[in-house]
C-alpha cells in the first residue's frame, strides 16, 4: 500500500511533498474523484493493517510486523480480509494506467 501510494502520487501530482500514505492517499482522492472511493477505502486498509501491526509488536515485544491471522477473532479476521479488496483494485489501476501487462 505504501508503495502504491508513493507511486501514484509521484505520477499525478509530484509537487505536493507528502510524507505519510494514509496523507497521499487522502490526497489522491482529492485528485481524482474517479478513484475517490478507491483511494478512501486503501487509506483507511492501510490504517487498520497498521492498527494491526502495532497491537501485534506491543502483545510481543517485537515489530509486529508477522503475525498469524489465525490467532485473531473471528471478527477481526473479517476486518484484516476485507483489507485485500482495495490492495487487489489499487495493483489493477496501476496495471492498466503503466500499461504493466505490456511487460508481461
């Protein structure tokens, strides 16, 4: 998602010096109303996957950075699941916008 990010605000507006994901997501749904809806739900998966990370790092004393879904709620495993669909519509956008299937 960082990445996505970085990437898309770098090719639509790469004078606007943002410096958090959740800032250039928000921003690009400024940008471009078309993906608005798009942009809304990535920023707000990328904050609940953060919101994760850190739960995990403090429970044990590490970066939080892997975790097993399965030691999840079963709500809380809805929730992390339901942050893939953004993730697959923003690899989508940026496949047809740089024409990355020509590469492939």
């Amino acid at each position: 998602l960082a990445d996505a990010a970085r990437l898309l605000h770098l090719a639509g507006s790469p004078e606007h010096n943002l410096s958090g994901t959740t800032e250039r997501f928000r921003s690009l749904a400024m940008l471009e109303p078309a993906n608005r809806d798009l942009y809304i739900q990535a920023a707000e998966a990328y904050e609940t996957l953060m919101q994760f990370r850190n739960a995990t790092g403090l429970a044990n004393n590490n970066s939080g950075r892997f975790f097993f879904p399965t030691e999840l709620s079963k709500m809380e495993q809805l929730i992390l699941k339901n942050c893939f669909q953004p993730i697959r519509d923003l690899q989508n956008l940026i496949n047809m916008r740089f024409q990355l299937s020509y590469f492939r």
